[in-house]
C-alpha cells in the first residue's frame, strides 16, 4: 500500500512538473515577443530616420594643378564612389550575397542563427566570429552607429535593422551596402574598391576580381590582397567556390576564376612635378575656408602657376644657396659611421657614405647601392669654414676634406659626374607676380620642403633694408619732388643718431635720381624728413606692406620695419604697371570631381579696359585652341587604334565612334605598366589617368579696374629711376642679361643679416630674399647684389627669353583715377571731411591688404642698417589672430573675386 501511495505520489509529481515546464514555455514563448516590442517601444524614437541615408557622399582627394595641367600636388586618400542598384553588375551581387549574406533577399533584415552568433561574439570576445550580421545590419552599423562590440549596440542595431527592412527596399538596401562598405586602402565601396585595388569600372571587372572584393568586408586588413596575398587567395576562392554551390556561376566559370591569379593593378597617382610648398599653401588656403573635408571633395584646382616657372625659380634659389655655401666653405660631414638609411635626400643633394679616400678623389656608396667616384674638380671648392667671414686655405688632397665612414651629400653635374656639397643653413625665397593681375608666377618658400616646411615667402617677417627706399621715394614724387630735384647727401645729425651712407662717404647736393640709384642713406632720410613720416606709412601701406610693421622714426627710410617677399613683390609689382595696387592670387580654377567648372578668378586688372577690349579676341582664340586640341587628341587614338590592328590587338570599337569625351579620357602620356608596356585604358579605365583634369574651354569675362595709387607720371619716373638702378647703380650685374627693360634695387640689412633684390619687367615682378631663420650675419661681403641678384638673374633670365623690350607706359591706358584721399577735420560740430586738393577723385575703393601668413616663431625684433648703427630701434605691435571660423559647407559656385592667401 505504501509503494502504491509512493507511485501515484510521483505520477502526480511528473505531471505537475510537465505542467510547469509547459506553462513556462508559454510563459517564455509569449515573453520574448512582448519583451521585443516593448524594447522596440523604447528604442523607437530614438532610431535614426532611414531618410537620412538616402545618398552616399563622393569622396575623392584634392589634386592641385599647375596652369599647364601638371600635376603638382594631391591630399587625401579617401575614396567613395556612389554607384546606383542598376550600376552593380549581377556576378558582384552574387559575390557579395555569397560571402555575406545569401538569405539578403528572403530575410527581413535579422538572421536567428547570426543573431545567436552575435551573441555569443559579445559573449567570448571571439574576433574570429563574423558577428552574424545580415547585409541590413551592416547598413545601420555603417551609416548610423559605431563597432563597438556591445550587446547594447547590438540590439539597437537589430531594431534599426528592421526599420530599415519597413522603410527601403531590398534594391535600395543593397545599394547603401555597397556604396558604404569599408574594403580597405581607403575606400569606402565596390566602385572605390575596384578603382584602388583594380584600376577598373565595375563592368570591367572579372569574377575572380568581384570574389577577392566580396572577401574584404569581413576583415579589410586580414584579407588584403596587397598586405595578406595569400590569406586573400584563400578567402577569394572560398566565395568562388559558394557562387558555384549557390548556381550563381557554372563549373567553367568557377575554374576559370579559381585558377586566376590575384592580378592587382593598384591606383597611384604619380606627381607629374612635385612642388610642395606650391602645393601645401593650397591646401591650407583650402582648409581654412572650407574645412578638413575638402581634401576629399575630389576638387581640381588648378593655379596661375606655370610649371616651367617654377622649375626655373626653384633651380634659381638652390643654385644661389650653393653658390653661398661654396664661399664660405666646407662645414664638415654630416655625421661618421652611422647608418646610411637614416638620411634623406633634400632637393638634389643625396646622401652617401665615403668608402675610400685617394689623392685627388673619393669614393662613396649611395642609398640606392650604387658606388660612386667624386673627382678634384668637384669638391676643391671646400675651404673649411671658419666662421662667416672667414675661410681657410685651399686644400690640397681630399683627405684633407673627406675621410672614410663619413656622410656626406653629392650634388649631379652637367657632364654627369658628382660633386660635393652640403645642406645650406642659409635659407632663400622668391615670389614672382603678374603685375596686370597679381596673380603669382612662381613662388619658393626654401631650399627643400621636407628639411624645412616653413614658407618664407609668405611667413618670413624681415627687414626690407634699401628695397624699401623707392617706395619712400615715391611718396616724395607724389608731394612734388622731380627726379632732377636736388637733395642733399651732407652728412646729418638727428639727436644722438648720426646715420651714414654705406661706403662712409658723402657727396654733397645730388639729384634725387641718382641719390636713389647709388643708394645713399643720407639722401633717403632727408627727403623722409620732407614728406613725413605719417604720409609715408600710409602710402607704403597702400603699396601693400603692412602699416602696423613700420616704424614711425626717420629709421624707416632705411628699411627697418618688417616686410614679406610677398608683399615686397606686391608693392614693385606697382611700378611695373603703372600704378595700380594689384591684389596677389594664385587660384584660377576649381573643378569638381567631373570636370565642373566651381571657380574662376577674376581678378581686378592693371588695366581693365585694355583686357575687356580684348576679351572677345581672347576667348574665342581659346575656344579655337580648345577644339585643336580636341581635334590633335581623336588624330592620335586613331593612330593608336591603327598601330593596335597592325599588331593584332585592336579594339573592338572604331576610334570613329569614340566621343569627345571618351577620347579625353583614354590619353596616355607616361604611364606604364610594370612590364614597361603602356596601360590598356580599354580594360583599365578607372586608372589615375582616368581622374585627371579634363577642363572645359576656359572663357574669362568682363574685368573691374585695379584701384590706382600712383600718378602715372609718378609711376613711370619711379620705373625709370629703378631702370638706372641696373644701368648704373648697384644692380649693374643685371646688365649681363643685355636687356634696357628691366628694374630693381638692391637691399642689405644691418650686418647683412638679410639680403635682397627687387626688381621688375612690365611682364612680371620678381623678389628674392636669402638669410638666416634666425637673423644673424651672411658675411660683411654678402650684400643685396651679390647674394640676391644673382638668383633674380638666373630666373629672369629664363623668364624673358623671347620676349620682344617693352617699357612702362606713361599713358594711362587704364583711364583710372587716383584714389580719393580725405583729410578729416574735428570741429566743435563734429567731424568734417574735406578733399586733398593735389588728388583727384576716383571711385576705386582703397586697395586690401596684402594677406600674408605670421611667422611662428615670432618674427624677430627689428635691427638697424649697415649704414644706421644709432637709431633707436621701432617698436612694433602684435598682431593677433583672428577668431576661427566654422567650415564652410563644400560648396563654392563662380564668383568674381578669389580666395585670400592663407592666412
């Protein structure tokens, strides 16, 4: 009776607990959805809307073109390339459905298996596991949320998931996957993807290619074809072989691609020419208006640069800092028996280690292995430094100058050979402008980018020294003064300062003329005492230079306050077209990444009138060059198509039925492949070559008129003076270049801590300036003519070759006024304002400022001339930075006035 109880007891038990069990599994069962929904409740308003997914962003870098379409410079290395679903070819659909997702189209955005994946994922940590996320849930974690592996995240992803899957469609999805997806090297996408790893169109692309594209979104870096070729094999052949099993492809298709090889063609964009401080202002110019994101607009700006220009000014300053370094000597190696790899090469100066030392040569091992000989005649140059103004004795063995283990730099030779040099402490720059419009020419921040960024010819604060002193002259011209007006270079006494003329002679009354073109001091601060301080700040303020900067003594008139080249160039620039304040600018155009026109500078003209007299001459003959040059471009994919058929490789389309557009874009100038045979622009059509700069014809519009400063007799008296200055002053080595149009002045600082040379052809105004970052003296013999002049020689030189004498007119071609000058007058009424009677009055506005960049460090404090070793030394006052201003959104549409120089 018992074990009956016991039993039934158990039965009872049993079927309780059966019970138990099922009602908790209702329990359980009704939980989960309910408890779904109501997270779903909860997270609802706080998801996102879908609708701000609807486009992907283009993303490209920033080229740089110089105004012969070289290219000079590019920043960036993101790349998007939205495509539309009807763009994606099928085989890469099924390729990415393979490795993906291949329930995408069946799902309805969450897969229970993957979910349980993800789970467990967050749970171990396990990197291994791919999350389990379907294609939907890589669209909400890609454009909505970040990759931190929470479980809070991933249900937010879930939730975001399915509103999604409610809201777009299955097309729709697909194309935000494959616009968004990360696949390494910077691109974002399949279109991007197949560009950087491919250098093709997606409808170029093989199913070998589209099964190595699907592989990468897993683990873009794991399974990079370039990193881990290998692993990326693997893992492609495993979504070949999935495409197979899926029936998206057939047996000869999958053995077709198993056994292809990886086969990258990776996208690099060469430089055609690398000019980086060019370059690098750009880019800040840029920046600072639009933000960080426009180094991947994929805009095309293209400047007033000129290539050839450029080469030749930069070729310019290197050669006049060598030429310094041979004067004053050889400082010694770099270093001894330390690793070659630890140098860089700086411009044209690579470094070696010394191997052996004979006689009369050395030899020495390059970076690249190469070994080799430098002869006597290459490094006898090498006095030992001893300090600025003095060197030793001329060697007589190369042991004497080299030993063995020592690194050293080797400069190339004409005929082939090597020479010794060193890396210059001295430091140059130059800026050349367009005196009609101020757009730059060329411009040289240094001797090397890499070895020193800092553009001192925007950035460099420097005494000016005499180059400042036409502009003093000038304003004594504009009060009444005559170039034959005499003036007195009698020694002077002001207070304790007794200022003296370089050459510690003075010679009496002399004409103002020639006061200017021998450069005498005493001369120049008697005609400052005449016409004023104050007036002579305001119009060298107006000349460009910045009033702030200049002293408010009689020191002024020997160039001790702070100038850049750039504005110095400015200011000449002033001379050379007849008085007129041009504004300096070095951006023409901006296109988009499709060849749109964004920008197109119109800068205000020397001489308006003339230009806008000309405009429809000039625009149509570029609109005739354009359609020659579209014309020369089908002639020669003809010719490429008939050498392809002679050969058995031709297209299967005639070049007759290419397009304008398609015959643009499949040029090739230098582009080769590994194999040294040229790039198939057919097959590899989304190559660098494929992004150049295609512009439309350029056509330029109506031109304002540049505000006038200078009278135009004053300007043409002022040009010729500084025409003497080369003729029979202290710029008479200029004279070798065998030219009567051209002018300057000579500057040297106190100590000659700073040497210039400004001069100018009605073409082009140029400023050179060489010294120390950190002022200190040249040598007593580095004067404005001898360290300066040479480098404008040789770049002038280059600049002027055919180009038939011309000469400042002294018409007034332009018609302009002299702006309106007001004196203002306080009165017990208030303020009146009445009229300069010596000015007549114009209706151009005052000139704006020259924009320059401040030099960080500080700009040092001003020092006195060679010739003023007593004045007291001006105080200048800081310049504070202006508030930062938020980027501007990416958009820039044509308009008549062009972007500052950076500030």
């Amino acid at each position: 009776m018992t074990k009956k109880n016991a039993t039934v007891r158990l039965i009872h038990f049993l079927v309780g607990l059966f019970i138990a069990c099922l009602a908790l599994a209702v329990v359980l069962a009704l939980a989960v959805p309910i408890g779904f929904y109501g997270m779903a409740m909860y997270l609802s308003p706080t998801l996102p809307s879908t609708q701000e997914i609807k486009t992907a962003t283009l993303e490209m870098p920033l080229q740089i073109y110089s105004s012969d379409d070289k290219l000079i410079g590019q920043y960036g290395n993101r790349l998007s390339l939205p495509i539309t679903f009807e763009e994606i070819p099928e085989d890469l659909t099924h390729a990415f459905l393979a490795a993906e997702d291949s329930s995408f189209f069946q799902h309805s955005g969450i897969s229970i298996k993957g979910l349980g994946r993800a789970v467990t994922e967050v749970v171990t940590d396990d990197e291994s596991q791919t999350g389990g996320s379907t294609i939907t849930m890589q669209v909400a974690k890609n454009y909505f949320l970040s990759s931190d592996r929470t479980l809070n995240r991933k249900l937010t992803e879930l939730f975001l998931a399915r509103k999604i899957e409610d809201e777009l469609s299955k097309n729709d999805i697909l194309t935000l996957y494959v616009n968004k997806i990360y696949l390494g090297e910077g691109a974002y996408g399949i279109r991007a993807a197949a560009k950087k790893y491919y250098s093709k169109s997606l409808e170029n692309l093989t199913i070998a290619e589209m099964a190595m594209l699907a592989g990468l979104p897993k683990a873009p870096s794991k399974y990079n074809p370039i990193a881990n070729p290998s692993r990326a094999l693997t893992r492609r052949n495993w979504i070949i072989g999935r495409m197979h099993k899926l029936g998206y492809i057939d047996k000869a298709q999958h053995d077709e691609a198993i056994n292809a090889p990886i086969g990258i063609k990776l996208y690099q964009e060469k430089l055609d020419v690398n000019m980086p401080y060019l370059a690098e202002m750009t880019r800040a110019a840029l920046v600072e208006r639009y933000g960080e994101q426009v180094m991947h607009g994929g805009w095309r700006v293209r400047l007033t640069v000129d290539s050839q220009a450029q080469i030749e000014a930069e070729k310019a300053i290197l050669s006049g800092l060598v030429a310094y370094e041979h004067r004053h000597g050889w400082r010694g190696a770099e270093a001894n028996d330390e690793p070659l790899e630890n140098f860089s090469r700086y411009s044209n100066m690579s470094p070696a280690k010394v191997t052996k030392v004979n006689t009369s040569s050395f030899e020495a091992t390059m970076l690249s292995g190469e070994s080799v000989t430098v002869n006597w005649s290459g490094m006898r140059w090498a006095r030992k430094y001893i300090s600025a103004d003095r060197i030793g004795y001329f060697p007589s063995n190369a042991s004497q100058i080299v030993s063995k283990n020592d690194i050293i730099r080797l400069i190339p030779t004409a005929s082939g050979g090597w020479q010794l040099g060193q890396i210059p402490e001295v430091q140059g720059s130059l800026v050349s402008l367009n005196p009609d419009t101020g757009g730059v020419l060329a411009l040289v921040g240094g001797f090397d980018f890499n070895h020193s960024k800092f553009n001192r010819a925007l950035q460099g604060w420097r005494q000016p020294g005499s180059t400042i002193k036409p502009l003093v002259y000038t304003a004594a011209l504009e009060k009444g003064y005559r170039p034959d007006s005499i003036v007195s270079d009698r020694p002077l006494q002001v207070g304790d300062w007794k200022p003296k003329n370089s050459d510690g002679r003075f010679l009496g009354d002399i004409t103002l003329r020639r006061g200017l073109y021998l450069s005498r001091n005493l001369v120049s601060i008697r005609l400052l005492q005449a016409i004023g301080i104050s007036d002579a700040r305001n119009l060298l303020d107006e000349f460009g230079l910045d009033k702030e900067k200049l002293p408010t003594t009689l020191s002024l008139a020997l160039g001790t306050g702070q100038a850049t080249p750039l504005q110095m160039a400015t200011a000449y620039a002033t001379f050379a077209n007849g008085g007129h304040r041009i504004q300096p600018y070095f951006i023409e155009q901006i296109y988009n990444y499709n060849n749109k026109l964004l920008f197109q500078a119109n800068p205000q003209q020397a001489c308006a009138l003339c230009f806008n007299e000309q405009l429809n001459d000039v625009n149509k003959k570029l609109t005739e060059a354009y359609a020659a040059k579209i014309e020369n471009s089908k002639k020669v994919a003809e010719d490429n198509v008939a050498e392809d058929n002679k050969a058995g490789n031709a297209k299967e389309s005639p070049a007759s039925e290419n397009t304008e557009a398609d015959i643009e874009a499949n040029q090739v100038d230098s582009d080769t492949a590994k194999d040294g045979n040229k790039i198939d622009l057919g097959l590899y059509d989304a190559s660098p070559e494929s992004d150049r700069l295609k512009a439309p014809v350029v056509q330029y519009v109506r031109a304002e008129q540049a505000p006038r400063i200078l009278k135009p007799k004053v300007a043409y008296e002022m040009a010729d003076i500084l025409r003497d200055v080369i003729q029979r002053g202290t710029a008479f080595k200029a004279r070798s270049l065998e030219r009567d149009d051209i002018g300057g002045k000579t500057g040297t600082t106190n100590e000659a801590k700073d040497a210039w040379f400004a001069g100018f052809h009605p073409t082009n105004a140029t400023v050179v300036w060489m010294g120390f970052d950190q002022p200190s003296t040249m040598g007593r013999r580095e004067y404005g003519g001898v360290a300066a002049l040479p480098v404008w020689m040789d770049f002038m030189k280059a600049q002027l070759k055919d180009t038939p004498s011309q000469w400042v007119s002294i018409n007034n071609r332009a018609k302009s006024k002299k702006q309106k000058q007001s004196i203002i007058e306080m009165i017990d009424e208030g303020v009146t304002e009445l009229d300069s009677e010596d000015t007549a009055v114009g209706k151009s506005e005052k000139p704006v400022r020259t924009s320059i960049q401040k030099r960080q460090p500080p700009a040092p404090k001003p020092v006195e001339t060679p010739e003023d070793t007593t004045a007291a030394k001006p105080t200048n006052n800081d310049i504070t930075n202006s508030p930062a201003q938020k980027p501007k959104p990416l958009v820039v549409k044509p308009v008549e006035r062009m972007p500052a120089m950076p500030q």
